[in-house]
C-alpha cells in the first residue's frame, strides 16, 4: 500500500525505583565489603604542617567517619576518596532533601590530616579499615545531609547513599588557635 498506518495505545512511563538510602551506623553490604558510617561530628581538624608542625584547620569542618570490612577472600584496594577526586570517585555531601552540595575541605599538598589513610591501600580478606571525609560545615539551617561514597573506592560497584542527622555546633577553639585560654569561639 499506498497508505499509512496509525496504531494508538495507552503509554504510561514507569517510575524509577528511589535509591536505597541507609542509616548511620548500619552495616551496608557491598559485594564482598560491609561499608558502616560511623558517625559524623563538626571539629578543628588536627593537621601536620610540612614547614610548620602540628596544628588544626583555621575553621571548623564536618568530619564524616566510616569502616570498611573485608568479607571476601582476597584483598580488596582502597583508594581514600581524598586521593581520587580527578578521577570522580570523591565521596560527596548533599542536602538530604534540599539542593544544598557542601565542598569537600581540602588542605595544601604540605598538609597532612592526622588520622586520615594518606594513600592505596590493601585491605586483607576478613580486616577492616577505618577513613573519614572531611567537608566545609554546613549552615545552621540544615537537619539532614546525605553522604554518598562511590563503591569503587574500595572494589566494588555502585554508589552508597547514607543519611546523616547533623546539628550546627561551633566547637571550642583548640588551645593552639586560641593563645589566650578560655573558651572562645
């Protein structure tokens, strides 16, 4: 034929499933890891000064803490977010619910942040390794953020997607920011 043929149905577009969000605190299977979100706290981050010494961060930030176990039988790589952010694999904080996106804190490359793993690293079939993420404090108004760690940064795939309950809270100044004494802030 010469003509053309029109054919109407009823198309109804399905939803996609809402991400899995976890809860702080909650082991989160990841292929052959258990990723757990310790806990988040606003500090003055203690940091190594190459020229300086030992010292804190000049403003307080958000420290966000996880452990990471080894389930599998082999060692698994990870590589500290920190590390990999040229190459998308930085951990990220947003708003949860809002469209706030909070700065991971960085320091100069003479700085090293006391506690944090500095570089790839293997983690051994059945052993853990402990991590934080450092991010600029977020504003007074929030409630809830949302920490999202990508699973290649320990060998696995997928993204994780934690909530986080924050509360705004101006920390003492260590005594080394604050020659004076007292309890400034």
């Amino acid at each position: 034929g010469k003509g053309v043929v029109k054919i109407k149905f009823n198309y109804q577009k399905a939803e996609a499933p809402a991400p899995v969000v976890h809860d702080v605190k909650s082991p989160i299977e990841v292929g052959d890891a258990t990723l757990t979100v310790d806990g988040a706290e606003v500090v003055y981050l203690p940091l190594k000064d190459a020229n300086k010494g030992e010292g804190f961060s000049k403003d307080p930030v958000l420290k966000i803490a996880f452990t990471i176990k080894n389930n599998g039988g082999e060692a698994i790589t990870y590589e500290p977010g920190h590390l990999s952010a040229g190459q998308g694999l930085a951990p990220a904080l947003l708003e949860d619910g809002g469209s706030g996106r909070y700065m991971r804190a960085r320091f100069g490359a003479d700085r090293e942040v006391t506690g944090q793993v500095g570089v790839r690293s293997t983690i051994d079939a059945g052993k853990t390794q402990k991590d934080f993420a450092v991010f600029e404090r977020p504003p007074k108004t929030i409630k809830n953020l949302m920490f999202q760690l990508p699973g290649r940064l320990f060998g696995q795939t997928g993204l994780i997607r934690v909530r986080v309950p924050y509360t705004y809270a101006d920390p003492a100044k260590p005594k080394a920011l604050n020659p004076g004494g007292g309890d400034d802030k």
